[in-house]
C-alpha cells in the first residue's frame, strides 16, 4: 500500500488538536466559575479540537479496511 501524504498530514494536525484538548482542559477547569476572555477562547479552542478523536478512529477505521488480507 503506498504511503498517503494527506493523511499523515491529518494525523499530525490530530495530535496537535489532541494537545490543545489538554492544554485548554487547565485553562477551562481554573477559569470554570468565571466567564472571562480567557475560558472564552480556550472553550473556543477546545471545542475545534473535539474532532480530533473521531478522526483518529476513522483513520485507523481506514487503514484497517484497506489492508489486503491474505488467508
């Protein structure tokens, strides 16, 4: 199977995204009783970076149904 540069280029933006889940987790969990600029932008960015699991589980969803399976 040739390697797909698009993909790992999706797969590399998802751990990014995976990391700003983190990131921003800190931020919205110290900020949760206040709505100020900073839980607005970091629940901004944590709501963008929502996708990231699921794209992970289709792309490995992907690699797996297109690998040739010999028996």
């Amino acid at each position: 199977m040739e390697r797909k540069d698009n993909l790992d280029l999706l797969r590399c933006l998802s751990i990014l995204m995976v990391i700003v889940i983190h990131v921003s987790a800190t931020h919205l969990l110290g900020n949760a009783t206040q709505m100020n600029t900073n839980f607005a932008i970091a629940n901004f960015y944590d709501s963008i970076s929502r996708t990231a699991v699921p794209l992970f589980i289709l792309l490995s969803g992907y690699f797996t149904l297109s690998q040739e399976q010999k028996f």
